[in-house]
C-alpha cells in the first residue's frame, strides 16, 4: 500500500512540472504551424511584406533564401522598406545598388532557426562572466563580397535585468523583444516555414556600420577616427588554384585587433575630443604645439590602450569580473563606467564614448616624459625607439613600473655627433653612458636628492653638492633641482653632461685586482692569493662584495704574520673581512648587522665620517679609504683587524 501511495504522489509531482514547463514553453513558443511552404512563400502570402519580397525577388535570392539553408527571418513591412531607403536617397527600390539590397536583405536573415522561446531560453541559461552578454549576439546571413555582421537579439529576461545596459547603447528604454533598436511584434512572430521561422518587426531594423565606418561618422571622436586611420594597413587577397590573386584590398590595423574584421568582436572605449586635449594640451608646448604633433609610438599606445577584447555591456564593466584588461593592458582608470557619456551603434563592436582618455602604460610611466617631450629630448627619444635604452621602464602587462629616476640629457647638452650618425660601437657607449643616468630608485620617495650613493645599471653614482660623480671622479652638475616629469614610479631631471658606465666585466677591476694594485694593501693582497680566495674575488656578473681591506699598518699592529699562516687561517682572516652579494657604502643607507663570508655578523653603523663596522667581538674599525668601486663590489680600507 506504501508503494502504491508513493507512485501516486511522484506522478502527481511529474504532472506539476510537466504542466508548468509546458505553460512556460507555450508562452514564449506558439507557431503557426505552415511547414509545407519556405520562408519567402510565406512572405509571398502577407501583403504588408511584399516589397521585401520584391527586393528579394530582384536579387534572385527567391530559391536560395527558400531553400538553401535555415534561416530565422526578422521581416519588414512595406512602410519600413520604404522609409529605410528613401532615409538615404533612393526614390524607388529600382534604383538602389544591388550590393546596398543585398546588405539590406542578408541583415534580415540570421543563420538556424530562433523562436522567441530559444531566444529568450539562450539568454537565462547564459551565467557567469560575459556569457549572458555574449548571448545576445547573432550573426546574419552572408555572401562571399558581405560577410555576416554581428546584430543583438534583446529578450524580457534582458531588460528586466540589464535595461540601464540598453541604455546606455542607445539611449531609449527597451522592452518586450527586439533586434538592435527594432521592435519584433507582438502579434506577428514565430510564422513557421518549411525551413526556419519568421519575426514581423514592428519598428524599422537598421543596418549597423562595421567599426570603423561607425566611429568615422561621429564628429565627437573625430580625432580618434584621425588617430586610428594612420594605423590602417591593406593587403590583396588569396591566390586561387589557378595562382591569380584577388586583387581586392583588405583592410586592417596594426593596433593588435583588426577593426575592420566583422568577425572580431570588440569593445572600444574611444575619448571625445575634448577628452584626447584634456590629457595632451599640458604636454604641446614640449612637442610643436599642436596635437598633430603627438609621437606615432604614443597614438599607437593611446589607441590599443582603448581596445578591449570581447563585448562587454556597461553592468560587465562596472562588475569587473572577469578583469578588465584593454588590449592586455590592466584598466587604470579605478572606476571607468562613470567616463561613459555615450555609445556608437556597431556591427561588430560596442564603442563607448568616454570623457577621461585611458592611460597607456608608457605614459603611465615615468618612461612616457621622453617621448612627450620630443622636442627638447629628441636624442633620448630616438634612443629609446632604436636602442633598448628603454628596458624595464614600464611594466606593460600590469603597470607595476619598477621605480626610476632618470638623469638625461637636453638636447643642447647632447652635443655632436648625433645618435642617428654614430656607429654602433659609439652609440652602444653613449647608450650605456646614458643607462648608467638611470637610477633604480625614485629619489623622490627618498626625499628627493642628497649626498649618497644611488645604484644604477653600471655602478654607484654619488650625488653630492649638486652634481653627480661616478666612479672615475668625474662630476656632471644637476641642471635643475625639479623634475621635468613626474609619474608614479619616478621622475626625470636634466644633467649637464655623461656619466661615466662600469663595465661589469672588467677584470683589470675586479675587487681583487684593486687590492692588487694598491701598496697600502699589499699584504692583504698576498693573504687573497695565498688562501685561493683571488679567483672567488675575481668573479664578475652575478656576484658582488664588499671588502673591508685592512691595511698593511693594520695588519702589522694585530702582529699577524701573513707569509707564515696555514691556507685555512688565511681564508678564515680573508673571508672576515669580507661581506658578499651586496655593496655597502659609508652613505649611511646601509645598517645593520650582516654576515661576513666567515659566517660572523658585522655591525655597520653611521655615515661618511661617522661610519664604523664592528666585529661580532667587539672590534670597530673606521675607513681611512672608503667607497673604491670596483666591476663587482667596493672596497673599504679600514685601520683594524677582525
């Protein structure tokens, strides 16, 4: 009886839901069933679409649209037909261009069969991410001069949910179901065929322009549209198996998206006008006082910047999720849906209108001066455009730019001869000469300038009473004590003159070569090759040291008798006296305890005259010599023994 009773009640359960999802289905779903005639036979027999047919029938397009494929027919009525083409000239259907009709008709047919139940079905089973935004796309029917374009098919379920997303598109509400801005009745829809299914529109359907076309006709874009032309490319068609070519040129750009594809779909946040000369109109001056004058490489920047992979709806951007990421760079403006002000109806796009231009990462960087300043760092720049002068400036991937300050050269301090005249052997000096004015800290976070040592590429450059010395003693003057620009990561300032680079590899300059050749170390010396420790100490790349190099009157006072000690006392002396894999300077900015190479700590502390080490037994010593750079550390001369 038990049994029984639980049959009952799961068929009494099967009959709920069978009956609910057929209520649901009936609503959305309720063609009139016709499946003995195709779509244009059942076009044929409603009077209010006979000029589509006719359009149809001139194209002879009759057959192929009837039983070619299946198709999903969005129809207009003769009123739409009529006022589409007179909207654009045309006083009869008898005198528009039969490439015009075929665009017009194929933009009325999208590829498979749609009722408004899978129409609307297709768009909820969308979750997660950008699915439900990709889910109100469709493509329409194509020919081999036509390819398909993408349209928007906008359901209930849409509006209930993204309504401000249509909006912001369009700029009117929305409702019920439509195709782009156009109407599907109420009344007259899913008209089944024998091969797909009919929508009548109620309102006119417009043919979108492909991307480029759509921002060439907004006059609020326009330099945009400017900028972005400059980045077109052309090319012929395929060969066909004969070996002609298709001398038909094919549009593209070289921004890392090709605009011009119906295929790729896009997202482009393009700035008004008025925003692209809120962003520049500071940096003119510094160029030719225009805006044409703004460098290739940074419109280039400034356009890929604006590119964004995918369609992505107003709701998606503002979500975040997955990451905005233009054109492989991160967003940087914190919030950016607030900057929409606008749309621009596209075939394959969604090109919003933003009134705060998005950062590129090299003007994000203190890297992006250089080529804003053209005019006054035209060396520089033409360095950084043909050199690798410009490595590890900007962090493109995601705008994490290490922090720099660099130390150039004017243009009226470059001299002659040019960067574009020198050899390459000249030119990889100056290079390196104008690398090692690239300091690897923002002098600004430190409290801008003062007396110390700032590490470069190619040594320590100590800065000290307004001018910069390298490790030859050679002086180059701070021309201004403010920098020329500012970004997050650093800043630039002008120097009157080059510094001298290290040559990391030099071994005539290895720490253990400077002991060498230095008298008052001359038993120093003989322990460094006595232990073996020379060809450690001799090293260049990688490895770095500091060498607190005690002198040979400091040697004697301890009573230490260098030519009688074992090999293993002579490396335990040596290796105390040095710390490896860092370079200590009397600058103060090194503190702190740090291990010796004989495992011991030394304690540095103080600066300049103040600067001590200390023995992890209590032993001090003071430099009679400091700060001596060699290719792979420095060296201390020092009056104690640890």
């Amino acid at each position: 009886m038990q049994n029984k009773n639980y049959f009952i009640l799961l068929y009494a359960i099967l009959m709920v839901i069978g009956t609910s999802c057929s209520k649901e289905f009936e609503e959305h779903y309720n063609p009139e069933r016709r499946i003995d005639k195709n779509i244009v036979q059942i076009l044929s027999e409603d009077p209010d679409l006979s000029e589509f047919v006719k359009i149809i029938d001139k194209l002879e397009l009759r057959k192929t649209l009837g039983e070619a494929a299946i198709y999903t027919c969005f129809a207009p009525t003769n009123e739409q037909v009529d006022a589409y083409f007179k909207a654009r000239g045309y006083t009869a259907i008898d005198v528009v261009p039969a490439l015009v009709l075929r665009q017009y008709v194929n933009n009325h047919f999208i590829n498979g069969m749609y009722y408004k139940y899978d129409i609307e079905k297709r768009y909820k089973d969308a979750v997660n991410g950008l699915n439900p935004t990709k889910a109100v796309f469709y493509k329409t029917r194509s020919e081999a001069a036509l390819p398909a374009k993408s349209v928007m098919i906008f359901t209930p379920s849409f509006f209930a949910a993204q309504q401000e997303d249509f909006k912001t598109l369009y700029n009117i509400a929305g409702s019920g179901f439509m195709i782009g801005t156009a109407r599907i009745s109420d009344s007259k829809y899913d008209i089944d065929a024998s091969n797909g299914v009919i929508h009548v529109l109620q309102s006119p359907l417009e043919v979108m322009p492909r991307t480029d076309a759509a921002i060439a006709k907004d006059p609020e874009i326009s330099m945009y549209n400017k900028w972005l032309e400059t980045t077109v490319t052309y090319s012929l068609g395929e060969k066909d198996e004969f070996g002609w070519v298709d001398t038909t040129l094919i549009k593209s750009y070289s921004i890392g998206r090709n605009l011009a594809d119906e295929n790729v779909l896009t997202t482009i946040f393009v700035p008004t006008n008025e925003a692209l000369m809120n962003y520049f109109k500071p940096y003119l001056p510094d160029l030719y006082n225009n805006i044409d004058s703004v460098p290739k490489l940074i419109i280039s920047e400034v356009l890929r910047s604006s590119i964004l992979a995918d369609t992505w709806f107003k709701s998606d951007i503002a979500r975040n999720n997955p990451e905005l990421r233009t054109n492989n760079y991160p967003q940087m403006i914190h919030k950016i849906a607030p900057t929409i002000v606008g749309a621009v109806s596209s075939s394959n796009s969604i090109i919003y209108k933003v009134n705060k231009m998005l950062e590129p990462p090299k003007l994000n960087s203190v890297e992006g001066g250089v080529y804003m300043k053209k005019r006054i760092y035209g060396q520089w720049d033409w360095m950084f455009q043909h050199t690798n002068l410009e490595s590890g400036l900007t962090d493109g991937l995601y705008f994490q730019h290490g922090s720099r300050t660099i130390l150039l050269q004017p243009d009226e301090v470059w001299g002659f001869p040019l960067a574009e005249d020198m050899d390459a052997a000249t030119l990889l000096i100056r290079q390196n000469a104008c690398r090692t004015g690239i300091l690897n800290i923002d002098v600004r976070a430190d409290g801008g300038f003062r007396k110390r040592f700032y590490p470069t590429e190619f040594g320590y450059i100590l800065y000290d009473n307004k001018k910069f010395v390298d490790y030859t003693g050679n002086a180059v003057p701070l021309l201004k004590t403010g920098p020329t620009w500012e970004r997050g990561n650093g800043a630039i300032y002008e120097i009157d003159g080059f510094l001298t680079p290290m040559d990391k590899a030099d071994l005539s300059r290895t720490v253990y070569a400077l002991v060498l050749k230095d008298p008052e170390l001359s038993s120093f010396a003989t322990a460094c090759t006595k232990s073996g420790l020379m060809a450690e100490l001799n090293l260049t790349g990688f490895f770095s040291y500091t060498v607190l190099a005690p002198t040979n009157s400091a040697i004697q006072s301890a009573g230490l008798q260098i030519n009688t000690m074992t090999v293993d006392a002579l490396k335990n002396f040596v290796n105390a006296h040095v710390i490896p894999n860092r370079y200590v300077f009397t600058d103060g900015v090194s503190q702190g305890s740090m291990p010796n190479k004989a495992g011991n700590y030394l304690t540095v502390n103080g600066a300049w005259e103040g600067f001590s080490v200390t023995s992890s037994t209590g032993k001090t010593a003071k430099p009679v010599a400091a700060n001596l750079q060699g290719s792979n550390g420095v060296i201390h001369k020092i009056n104690q023994v640890f």
